[in-house]
C-alpha cells in the first residue's frame, strides 16, 4: 500500500523502524524485516545504526528502486554547512547516493535554526541527494513559519503518534497543508497498557488478530504511515500481516476514543538535547 507525496513521489505505509536497534544487531534485524517483505525502512543518523542498515540493504540484493530508505539530520547539526557534511556522512554509511526522505529531527525552537536548515535541505533535493524532504516533531506554528519562508513544503511530518496520543487536530492541519502524517512509537513503546485496552483487545478478539496488529491497522485506515519496530522476526511478520482484514466504523471510533492527550516522548516545544 502506497502513499502519495505531494511532491508525486509514493511512500510505503507500513514500514519497519530501527530506533534503539542495537548497531550491532541492526544488520540482521533490518535483514528479517526485508526477508519478510518490508521495503520500507526509517532510521536517523543519532540511532547509530546506518551502517548496520547500509549492510542489510547491500546484502539483500533488492534493486534500489524497490527500497525507501529514510535518515534524519540530529539537532545539532542543523545549519548550513553541518547539514551537507551531516547528509554526505549518513550516505556514506548508509552505502547510498540518494536517500529516499530526508527530515529534520526535532525543530529545536530554542536553537532557531530550522528554517536557515530547510532551505539547505531544498538544496539537497534540487542536487538528487534526497528524494523527497520533511520534518519530524513539528508543530503547526513551526510548520507555518518554515512554509512562509520556503518554496518547498514538507513531504511528511513524522510525529509521536498511537491511539491515546492520537494528534487529530495536528493530523488535520498536515491534511490542510498537504503534508502527509507519519506516526513513530505507534505502539506506544509499552509505555501503557494499549493491548489491555477493551477497545483494542476486543477487536483484536473479534478479527483474530493480534492487538498490535488491530492497532497498526488503525492508522493505516487513517491513512498514517507507521513503521512498528521490533527486534523479533515473528513479531515483524505479525506487524505486516495486517491487510487481510479491516476494522469496522464503530471499531475505529472506539480506538480513537481513547485518546487521553498521553505523551509518552519528548515534547517538541521544550527538548533541547
């Protein structure tokens, strides 16, 4: 299932994400997901593990026109030159010339640096060296000043995301906009007890799924694009098993009642790492 930028470029809409992957580890875990059938993969230059991924990539012998391959630029990196010395060294790692989006980590709003980072990011793309280009952890009065002053809007805005920290109005805003919402830790990172919800454990009973697959289902029907990540080979075919059924109206409406404003990561207007 793909996802139409709104620069005409297509996204899968489920991924597999390799935050706090062990380097290690990460060539073998990208490995599975690939063997399972994800063609996807979401990394970023503070994880660590491009190399790792670079080596799972190179290994698999999928033409590269079949793979997307999303970094991200880390705060501290974000100015002018910083950002192409950044993007060239997650390349080289990566053992890419091209990576398919490339966003800014975190708007860091303390730092004022986004936009003077954006328009090198512009640059980037015009040169081919990302595909497509967006943001993640932003705001809408972030987004609204970084699109008054630039020719390009973002492509995607990847933010915290699951179903008691749904971000509707956010989510509406992006629609307006035409930027594309990504979720990261759509599971919650087992920070609460969203299986155990009835809203979720009922469906996940009633479609004999599990309950990270009802919800993972739940934002793709909500056109999200989500990228689950686990260190388990099972788990990720679980995770992707997920178009054999759909969840009903009243099924959906139930998980979305259980938005409680929740927050289990960083909140964009104050980190500062």
């Amino acid at each position: 299932m793909q996802i139409t930028l709104n620069d005409g470029n297509s996204i899968p809409q489920l991924g597999f994400g390799v935050f706090q992957v062990d380097p290690d580890h990460a060539e073998r875990i990208v490995t599975d997901a690939l063997e399972v059938g994800y063609r996807h993969i979401d990394t970023a230059a503070i994880y660590g593990n491009e190399e790792g991924v670079g080596r799972a990539i190179a290994k698999s012998g999928i033409p590269r026109d079949e793979l997307f391959i999303t970094t991200k630029l880390w705060n501290s990196e974000q100015g002018t030159q910083t950002v192409r010395d950044a993007m060239n060294v997650s390349l080289a790692k990566l053992g890419l010339d091209h990576v398919d989006l490339y966003l800014i980590h975190w708007p860091r709003p303390d730092l004022d640096r986004y936009i003077e980072t954006w328009h090198v990011f512009e640059e980037l793309q015009s040169k081919g060296l990302a595909t497509s280009i967006g943001v993640s952890n932003f705001h809408e009065q972030h987004l609204d000043r970084l699109i008054a002053a630039s020719t390009v809007v973002p492509a995607v805005d990847q933010v915290e995301l699951h179903p008691a920290f749904s971000q509707a109005p956010l989510r509406e805003y992006l629609r307006g906009k035409g930027i594309a919402t990504e979720a990261w830790g759509p599971l919650g990172q087992g920070k609460y007890d969203l299986f155990g919800m009835p809203a979720v454990a009922d469906a996940a009973a009633a479609h004999g799924v599990t309950p990270a697959q009802v919800v993972i289902r739940w934002h793709l029907q909500h056109e999200i694009i989500v990228f689950p990540k686990t260190n388990s080979r099972e788990r990720m075919a679980e995770n992707f098993d997920v178009f054999g059924f759909e969840l009903s109206a009243a099924e959906m409406a139930a998980i979305d009642g259980l938005d409680q404003g929740l927050r289990v990561g960083s909140n964009p207007e104050t980190a500062t790492f």
